[in-house]
C-alpha cells in the first residue's frame, strides 16, 4: 500500500534496547460533493504507521501537517 498525505499529529518515537520505532499517524481526506444534496463532504480516514531504521531522523524533522511518503504492507486491526 503506498500514501501520500500529510501528518495528523508529531511522530512519537520510542526507543527499545537495540533499536528505535517511530509511530506516525496519517491522515487521508477526500473531499467531494454530493449529488443529490450538493452539499461539500469530507471524509477522513486515519492510518497509522511505524518507521524502523531511520526512526530517529523522522522523529526530528516531521512534524504535524508535513507531508509523507508510506510504502510498506497492510494489516488491519481492530
């Protein structure tokens, strides 16, 4: 799966024993209108995302509402 969308909130970063995680959460907003009603809708989903390797440097320079590129599997949970 692969977005690319902005940041909903600072990336937390978390440091375990040998190495460190960095968990982002991203937003995806479509927007549109609705035929019937003509009225403006947006709807968000949220994904949330885990960096390993570089979890240090995108913990330090992303922020809320920068933009990123997320290329990896999906698993769903709930």
């Amino acid at each position: 799966m692969i977005l690319r969308r902005q940041l909903g909130a600072d990336p937390e970063t978390v440091s375990a024993e040998r190495r460190s995680v960095c968990n982002i959460r991203i937003r995806d907003s479509n927007r549109g209108k609705d035929k019937a009603e003509r009225d403006k809708k947006e709807a968000t989903e949220w994904h949330r995302s885990r960096v390993l390797g570089l979890a240090e440097i995108a913990g330090q320079y992303r922020k809320k509402g920068s933009s990123v590129y997320d290329r990896g599997q999906s698993q769903a949970r709930k």
